[in-house]
C-alpha cells in the first residue's frame, strides 16, 4: 500500500482491526475460496452499536474507540486497493448504529456506487437482523453473497447471548428467508453467484448435534450455501469474559460435517449416527473416515460400478476426484495404479482399505 493511502486509513485501519490480517500493513484478510487465496478488503461500516450481545468486542457498554467509515471513503478505498489489486473484492458488515434499516442502506449504498463506478469484484454484504424485506432484495440484487449471522443453533442459546438482537425467527430466520426468496426469484445464475452465508458461535452450551440439525435445516429449508462457525474466545470486559476458549479443532469437526450434508450427500441420518451420548462428534482429524469405520458393511466400494454418491463416501474422495473416477472408467476398468495417481498416493493409501476393484 503506498504510503499516502496507508496514512489516509490511519483511522479506519480501527474498523478493521476485527478482522484477522494477513500482512501487518494492509488491512486485507485473505480467505479460500474453491483453492483460491482471495484477498478482500474486510471491515465494519461502523464499530458502534446499540447492542449488548454478551460475547462481543463492540457491545454498548463496553469502553472501545466507536468508528465509521463515510460511503464515499469506503467506496474510494475499495476502488483504490481494488484498482491496484491488492484485493479482489469487499465484505462488509456493520455494528447497529441505527435501526437494521438505516444500517444495511448504508452498506448497500456503498455496493450500489462501487458498481456504478465500474467495480466488478466480490461484494460480501453481512446483513443486520431485523433488515426489512425491500433492502434484502436490494442487497441480493448488487452482491455476489448477502447473509445474516444466525449466532446459536436454536432460539434458546441465541436470546442467552445475544437479548437485544430480535427475534431469531422473525428477524434472523426471517431475513434469511427473505433472500431465499429473492435469489429464486430473480434466478440463481444471475444473482448472488457466491450464494446466502450465516455464522453461528460454537463453544458455549450447545452440542455437535445441536449445530448440524441447525446446519442442515439452514441448507435445505432457506437455501443457505455456507455456514461458518466461529470457536467462542473470551474477550475481556464482557460477561462471558471468564468462559473457557472452544478449541478450533470442533470448529474443523462442524465444517467437515458442513460440507459432508452439503456436498457429500451425507443425510442427516449418516452424521447422527456418529454423535456419541452428549450428542458430540468424535474427536477425529477426519469424520468421513469416522463414518467408514463405524459402518464396515458399507464398505469396499468398488470403484468400478459404485455410483457418485457412493464414490463420496470413500474417504480422500472428494467431488473432483470423484468425477475424475467415473471419467477414466468409461475409458478403461479402473486398477490400483490409476488410483493413485488420481487421487495422489498419500490419499490412495488413506482409501486403499475401503475400496474394492
Ligand atoms: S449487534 Fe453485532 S456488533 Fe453489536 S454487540 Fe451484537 S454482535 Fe456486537
């Protein structure tokens, strides 16, 4: 960044500072994306808020500088950074300095002018629970994802730690919705390309099973294409400051059964099947495999007549590698020697023994 720029963020590098960065002079987290390193300008619209959910760094009562961008600063700053790609896209979230309604036009103003002066990055727009029906069709007609932090599992767990943010079914659930119905709507290919996010706090009462059957209504119910769980950590001068921290292991845990109901046509079922009596995953590096050991009369899978789905289900094979199978057999009976090479030795020797030939 060059100098000039970073003096002139000198203020709202303080928006950001809630974001993880990956180099210390810029103010840009980089995250993955289909094996992608992405780099976007993350930040708040404003640090202050009205709120006092229980976990949060930014809750009223809590003594922290209270800033705000400006539309046209923001908007300047992601062109700027954008132009000289050092970032190819925006997320953007807010603290509720206002009503959910002041607050989100604000965050889509700021979209709406970065495409009308020519951006074509990603735009990630964090919605405000509450945010009315018009502004989440506004925000799902500019944005590449829109999304509203779901926060906890259930209802229950959500007005625990969050009492002022509304009701979670009508405010958070109901926001959701909305963009659901907004995405069909106007179509899935043409809008929302980067599909609805959500985010829920994992480490505080809730169980594994709690988040999954949250996770999978999420997905099937109101079309959410990501959920992200966030590890709880302690953070001082808050009433949860004295909760212990949730190893970022059971965050890992939730996303591979995130991405087994979403990808791997795991059902519901599959993944309870493997919760112990707290209604906990076990504590494995790797819960597909999990699975394979505890269901020994599905497997081997012959690679040669399986079906995709069930070509999903051995362990290392992902939808990629899955593909990859079904195109080599058409040509030829797949042996050993093809599968490792197509699926690289380390993961071939992981999956050798639930796979038959
Ligand atoms: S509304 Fe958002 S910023 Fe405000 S206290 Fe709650 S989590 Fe923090």
């Amino acid at each position: 960044m060059s100098p000039g720029l970073h003096r002139a963020l000198r203020t709202e590098r303080k928006l950001m500072e809630y974001s993880k960065w990956d180099l210390d002079s810029l103010p840009i987290q980089c995250v993955w994306h289909k094996g992608r390193r992405v780099p976007l300008l993350k930040t708040l619209f404003s640090t202050i808020c009205k709120n006092q959910c229980r976990y949060c760094a930014l809750r009223k009562d809590r003594n922290v500088e209270r800033l705000s961008w400006t539309p046209e600063k923001l908007v300047n700053t992601t062109l700027k950074l954008w132009r000289k790609g050092l970032i190819t896209g925006l997320f953007l979230s807010s603290g509720m300095f206002s009503d959910p309604e002041v607050v989100v036009e604000k965050q889509v103003e700021v979209a709406y002018v970065l495409r009308r002066r020519g951006f074509t990055g990603y735009i990630n727009l964090r919605l405000m629970p509450g945010t009315p029906k018009w502004l989440v069709w506004e925000a799902v007609k500019v944005a590449d994802r829109v999304g509203v932090n779901v926060e906890a599992p259930d209802p229950s767990f959500f007005y625990e730690i969050a009492p002022d943010k509304g009701s979670f079914r009508h405010d958070i659930l109901g926001v959701l919705e909305h963009a659901s119905r907004a995405w069909k709507f106007m179509g899935k290919r043409k809008v929302l390309k980067a599909g609805i996010a959500t985010q829920m706090i994992v480490g505080l009462a809730e169980t594994d099973r709690d988040c999954i059957l949250t996770t999978f209504r999420l997905i099937r119910n109101l079309d959410v294409t990501r959920v992200y769980y966030s590890p709880f950590q302690p953070i001082k001068n808050t009433p949860l400051e004295n909760r212990s921290p949730c190893p970022i292991s059971r965050a890992q845990r939730l996303y591979q059964a995130f991405f087994l109901l979403r990808d791997y046509f795991f059902s519901l079922k599959d993944l309870e099947s493997l919760l112990d009596s707290k209604g906990m995953l076990p504590v494995t590096d790797n819960i597909k495999e999990a699975y394979a050991k505890l269901n020994p009369h599905l497997y081997p899978i012959d690679v040669n007549t399986a079906s995709y789905r069930e070509l999903l289900k051995i362990p290392t094979v992902g939808p990629r590698g899955a593909l990859k199978i079904m195109q080599v057999r058409k040509e030829r009976k797949l042996r050993a020697e093809d599968l490792k090479v197509l699926l690289g030795k380390k993961n071939f020797k992981r999956a050798v023994r639930y796979i038959a030939f």
